[in-house]
C-alpha cells in the first residue's frame, strides 16, 4: 500500500527482471557518460540586434545531456512568452552555473525570464517551443556555448569535463582533490584557460555546497585558485541575478500549514471537495521515515483537493500485530502534526471480505489449494497451474468454510486470473489464509484471513477512497489491484505512484530493524540511530523541516537514493533562527582561566545581561555570570601564549598574561578593547561550583554501505557499535538547568543539540544532549567531537 515499509512479494515478476535489466542497461550507460565524452556542444547565438532578443532552438539532433541523476516530473510548459525562455528552479536550490553563465552572455540573459518557484525541483530551462533541458550544468553547458572561454574544442571539453567531476565527486573526496590539486599546478584557472570559466564555477560551486575550505598547507593551488573565485566579479553579478528574481511566488499546490508542495502534480481526475486519501501502515512496528513520506504525501493531497484523509491499520496478520504499535503510530502521526478525518481497520470489513471470496469462488474465479509453499512459488516461477486449478465450485467453497472454521489448515484461497502471464502478481495469487493466532482486537473470532492483496482493493472501493498513493514498488501490482475490483464488481479506484524515500547508509525494512532490537544492538525502536519517525525525532529532526524535505521531492515517480547531508542542512536552518544560545565546554583536560582584575566584590561570581539569540531580538534577554575563575576548551588553551588577547565569547576580549605549566592560564580583562582583528575566539564557562554536569551524546550510521544490493546480508556491512554512538563529558553554564526534554540549543562553536534528558541536579543525573547532524562534511568548529563528524 502507501505505507512506504512494503510487503512482502509471493512470487517473481519476469516483468521486474526486464526492468532490472533495462536499469542496469541505464546505468551502465549513466556511467560511460561520466567517464566519457562531453555532449555535442548547442550552437553559437547569432550575433545580430535579434540575438538579444531570443534564444536559438536545441538543434534537432543533439541529445539533452543528462548530468542529473533524477528530474522534475513537472509536465513542460510554455515558459516566458514568444522568443522568450524561462528558467524555473526552487529558491533554495538556486542554479549558481547557470548564473553564472548568463554572466557572461548578456545577449542570453536578455532572454531569460527567472522563475523562482516553491513548486519547482530541479532547475529546468523551457524554450518558447515547449522544449525543456534539465539541471543546472546542462542549462549552463547550452546557454553559455559560445561563452566558454576556450580558444578550442579541446580546451572546450577540458571545461565540461570539469563540470561532469564536479558532479560526480563529492567536493572533499581525497581522489578529486589530489587531481584537483595537480591540474592547477600548471594554470591559473581550470580548462587550461587564463580566465573565470563555468568548470571553475561548476567547482567552486561544490566546495561551497559541502563547505570545503581549501587548507593552504597542504592544497596550495586549489587554496590559491579558490581564493581568486572568491573575488570574481562575475560571481558577484551572478548572485545579484538571482537576488532581482526575487523569492519567488508561490505555486497554487500549498501543503498544511502553508508550506508548498513541490514536485506534486494534479491528481488524475481529482474533484476539489471529493477526494478521499488513505494511509493504511501495517500495526507491526513503529513508523519509519518512509511511511512519513507517504503519509505526508496523501495528507498534502486531502488537504489541497479539500478533501478527507483516511486512516486504516491494515491488522490481516495476527502473527505480527500488536495494540501497542496501533498507539505508536497513532502517537507518531500526531507528533507528524497529521490529523486523519476518519478511522478505521482492514478487520472491520472481514465478513464483507468473506461475501466476496464466496462470489469469486462462485464466479470460478478462485479455487482451494493445499499445495505447500515451496510448491506453489515453484508453479508460479515455472507458470504451471496447480493440479486443483480445476476443481469444482462446490469443492472449493466447502474448503473455503471449513478454512474459516478452523478445520482446513492446510488449505489457502487463491484467485483465478492468468499463470501465464509476465506480471508474476497476476499468476494466481493467494487471496485467503488459515490462521489461528488471536488477533490483537477481534481475538479467535476469526481463523482465516484475508491477505493484504485482497483486502486492500475491496476496503478502499466501499471505504469511498479515490486514489491510492502506492509507491513504486507496487507497480506489478496495480494490475492485479485493478483484475480485483473489476472481478468482484467494485468501485474502481485510481492508482497514483510515487517513489520510495530511501536514504544511504540507511535500513528501512523492519525485519531487520528488529533483528537490532533482538540483539540488543539498540536499546528499543525509538534509538537516534533507527530511521523511526521516533528515532529521528530524538536525533533532532524538526518535523516542518521533514516536512518541506519531502514536499521538495514530491511525488515524482524516480527513485533516487538520498543524501542525509541535504535533508540536515534543511533541518539547520529551521532551528538558526529560534534557538536559544549557550556554552558548554569538554570536560577532559579542560584548562582554568584565571582573571586576575575581576573580584565581583568578594562574591564568587556576577552577571551580565545577555541577548537568548543574538540575531532574533525577540527572544527577550538572560542573566550571564562572569567571574574569576574560568574553564576553557583544553585545545583552546593550549593555543594561546602570553601577550595574546582573545575573545571569550559573549564577555569581551581578555589578554593572556601568564601560561603555566599545568596548562592554565591568567589573564586581564580588557572591558574598553576592541575586538576587530582578534582571530581567538573562545567558548567558556564559569567554574563557581554551578556548573552543569552533561553529556554530549553523538550518533552514527549502523551500516558501512551507502546502499545494500539485493543479495547482500545486511549483517555482513555493521559498523563497530563504538564507531556509532559515542559520549563525551561536558560542562554546560547554569543556564541550562532548566532546559525540558525535547528542547532545541545551540552551543555556540559547537553545533545544534536536542535535550535527550533534562539536567537531575548532579554528576550522577547528567544532562544528556544529542548532537544534531548539520548536514556539513567537516565540522562546524574546529572542537574535537566524541565520532568523526559526517
């Protein structure tokens, strides 16, 4: 269904191998165009007064080069009027390439119309033909053909070749810097040109979207030539481009709560005021970031379409289901802010269900099968009918009835549709089968169950839903959705597809979730390590950020495997502005500061008034204390020699005055002294028998493989357990007693973290803070973390 956890298939699809098959043909051609030759280069504009006034058709007989790995599924559309085009793209993820070069072709940014949009994905240049090139390199490759800075082809493919590396590594892998390092050895810019080039914005464009800083020590070129990209005029002009294009206006699809659905197109032959929605998770397990996205998805659309959202818990096996997981879910969608119109259980329909099979059975369009499992998946991948295929109506319904009584055990119901066929799903699937495990709410009432491929399409038709938001990997079985409805003489339903979120390095199947829990690898579902929508919550995630992540995606049809970094940095920016400042320091080797001219008339400390966030005034302010006696970072102490004068921060700028040889320090404070130039900058806190005890608790990946294929035992890819969760000891200021579960800060040179547990009053009851991701490849500081930063 939508649930985004999927079910277990029952048999092999000869249509899924050809589509494995066409994918891997894909891929292997993705991979020679990376490796290989640049595309064939779109003709010069004309230079005549028209060039200003139009863009030149794509010549018929080149390709659009794909330097993406997933496009928009926003149908084409006119774009900016006759000989005019327009560029859409999403606000936050502006085409800086492409800015780049309509830098440097004012004829072709005289005719271009700039369409930020909160409904947009990739960027997309649209032709006044309707034609349209996707991603900002390719936009850039065909708006700039003739601004390239090459005096030759080959020079010409030097540049593309540097903007297909600089798509296809990540800006700070060790390979891509030591060519990197090498080619600017022997030329100011890349391509071998002697000026600003799209290869050099291409890259530098990477170093800023993974914040590489180049170190000049041990990168001398790439550090010199990145500081010369830095000043370039054109890259001033670029940003000022974008900025004239405004915020852009937002598209008429809004999500709840007013924030815009992207990527999400109209629901085929949706009625404003009459769609109907549903969620239908499996009362199995917890929710997984999976299942928020198709949640999320089918919200979006009751919600655009003033329409009603279905919840249904799709309770048809009895092995598996709980009520506690009933209440998680429940309690998970709420935390989701996801507020269903009606609920409702697969369960509250099995007699209807039973009506049903009896039709189909008098339909002869099912039959009863005792045959193993082991030989019906045989049959089915052989396409031979079971040697009961045949048997009479009144053989198979007495069956049918002894199974429901629990006097056929042995037996299952199956459908009547087509052995033959490629769509492995329509080779007479199982419809009914025995089971004598209570069920969580109906108990032993029933000893049969409907399978979900059966309940499914019956409970949406007399539920009243009108699209089914099924993921991708439910294609094969749309078909057999369809023969279902139509054979008992249901109300059809409209399918519509969306792709699966999947995130590297990241297990979603809650098979094997659990088999972490069962080994007492993670203490229980909601660990920050689990992708659980409760696991994610304590690892930080703010659920508007999810939210404007996943509307971001839409619900485009291609499957692509995520990054977590671009879902954190999102994340990032929904906490910047509203949460409160503090300090912290580590606790080992932490080094004391003493302040020579500060007594505070004999009491152990005084206080300042300070801003909660320096940027949001709003905020309202909070008392400081200051005080003689001072606990540094150790790291930070132990760069500092006498005469230097630093800055802690939030207090003023105090000069070292003495270091001795335990590491501490004495210093004088300088309340009138500037802090212009001063490059030490220093977090701290007041060592006056108020400190907080904490602990900084960090958390990693549980895999090694960014994604697991098909035939790999995922057990065979566990990291360490200490190389993903780590503790560091710590020292937080006083202000940070009163923090409850669940609260936002930011340690100022430290990063974002959410409150795990508040602060019990001692050493034994720490405060327990989890590190935020920020979805940066290095750290934000150069302080030492308890795991390497990812």
């Amino acid at each position: 269904g939508g649930g985004g956890g999927g079910k277990e298939k029952e048999g092999p699809s000869k249509n899924e191998e050809k589509k494995a098959a066409k994918a891997a043909k894909k891929a292997a051609a993705k991979a020679a165009h990376k490796s290989g030759a640049p595309p064939a280069a779109a003709p010069a504009a004309a230079q005549t007064p028209a060039a200003s006034k139009a863009l030149p058709p794509p010549p018929p007989a080149t390709k659009i080069h794909r330097s993406v790995t997933a496009i928009s599924d926003v149908p084409p559309s006119a774009g900016g009027g006759t000989g005019s085009a327009t560029l859409h793209y999403h606000p936050t993820a502006a085409p800086v390439v492409t800015a780049v070069a309509l830098s440097l072709a004012p004829p072709a940014a005289g005719a271009v119309t700039l369409a930020p949009s909160q409904n947009e994905g990739l960027a997309r240049l649209v032709l006044p033909t309707g034609a349209q090139l996707m991603g900002d390199h390719s936009i850039a490759r065909y708006l700039a053909a003739t601004t390239l800075a090459a005096t030759n082809e080959f020079q010409r493919a030097q540049i593309e070749q540097w903007m297909d590396l600089a798509l296809l590594y990540v800006a700070d892998e060790a390979p891509f810097l030591t060519l990197l390092e090498g080619a600017l050895a022997s030329t100011t810019y890349l391509g071998g040109t002697d000026s600003f080039s799209l290869a050099d914005a291409a890259v530098a464009g990477a170093f800023q979207t993974y914040s590489v800083v180049p170190d000049a020590a041990t990168m001398p070129n790439i550090a010199r030539w990145y500081a010369m990209c830095s000043k370039e005029p054109v890259l001033a002009a670029a940003a000022n481009l974008l900025a004239s294009a405004g915020k852009g206006g937002k598209g008429a699809a809004a999500g709840p709560g007013g924030d815009d659905g992207a990527s999400c197109p109209d629901l085929e032959g949706a009625v404003e005021g009459e769609v109907v929605t549903r969620f239908p998770p499996e009362p199995s397990g917890y929710l997984h970031i999976g299942h928020a996205k198709a949640v999320l998805l089918n919200e979006y659309y009751a919600r655009r379409y003033k329409g009603k959202l279905l919840l249904r818990f799709d309770d048809t096996n009895p092995d598996k289901e709980k009520g506690e997981f009933e209440d998680n879910i429940r309690a998970d969608l709420a935390a989701l802010g996801v507020k269903p119109d009606i609920q409702s259980h697969s369960s509250d329909h099995f007699e209807k269900c039973q009506q049903l099979a009896r039709k189909m059975i008098k339909d002869n369009l099912a039959f009863m099968d005792d045959s193993d499992k082991a030989t019906i998946k045989q049959e089915r991948e052989d396409r031979v009918n079971s040697k009961h295929h045949d048997q009479p109506v009144e053989t198979a319904m007495d069956l049918f009835e002894k199974m429901l009584k629990g006097e056929a055990d042995e037996w299952c119901l199956r459908a009547k549709i087509d052995m033959t066929s490629d769509n492995g799903t329509l080779r007479d699937p199982v419809l009914y089968r025995a089971n004598s495990t209570p069920h969580h709410k109906t108990g032993t009432k029933y000893k049969a169950y409907p399978t979900y491929d059966f309940v499914c399409p019956i409970v949406d038709s007399i539920e009243g839903v009108t699209h089914a938001l099924r993921t991708t990997e439910y294609n094969d079985r749309d078909a057999q959705y369809a023969w279902l409805q139509e054979a008992m003489g249901l109300r059809k339903v409209i399918v519509h597809a969306f792709s699966r979120l999947n995130f590297v390095y990241t297990l979603l199947s809650k098979r094997k979730l659990q088999w972490f829990v069962d080994k007492g690898i993670v203490p229980g579902w909601d660990d920050p390590r689990f992708p659980t929508v409760q696991g994610i919550v304590r690892r930080g995630v703010s659920f508007s950020a999810l939210r404007k992540f996943i509307y971001m995606q839409g619900a485009s049809r291609n499957v692509v495997l995520q990054e977590w970094d671009k879902f954190w940095a999102i994340n990032k920016d929904e906490y910047d502005p509203v949460s409160p400042r503090f300090m912290g320091i580590a606790q080992k080797n932490a080094a004391k500061l003493t302040v020579t001219n500060i007594d505070n008339n004999g009491c152990a400390a005084s206080a300042k008034v300070v801003d909660v966030h320096p940027g949001n005034p709003e905020m309202g302010k909070r008392p400081l204390r200051l005080g003689p006696s001072v606990l540094l970072e150790a790291e930070d102490a132990a760069t500092c020699e006498v005469g230097d004068k630093i800055i802690l921060l939030m207090w003023g700028v105090h000069e070292i005055t003495k270091k001795n040889a335990d590491g501490s320090l004495e210093s004088t404070y300088l309340p009138d002294a500037s802090v212009k130039k001063l490059k030490k900058k220093f977090n701290w806190v007041l060592d006056d028998g108020h400190l907080v005890h904490t602990d900084f608790k960090e958390y990693g990946d549980l895999i090694t493989k960014p994604k697991l294929d098909p035939d790999d035992n995922f057990e065979d890819f566990l990291k360490p357990i200490d190389e993903t969760f780590a503790k560091m000891p710590a020292f937080c200021e006083p202000g940070t007693r009163s923090l409850k579960y669940g609260d936002v800060i930011q340690l100022v040179r430290r990063g974002f973290f959410r409150v795990d547990k508040p602060y019990g009053g001692s050493e034994a009851s720490p405060l327990e803070l989890v590190l935020i991701p920020d979805g940066k490849k290095t750290a934000m500081s150069t302080l030492s973390t308890a795991l390497a930063h990812k």
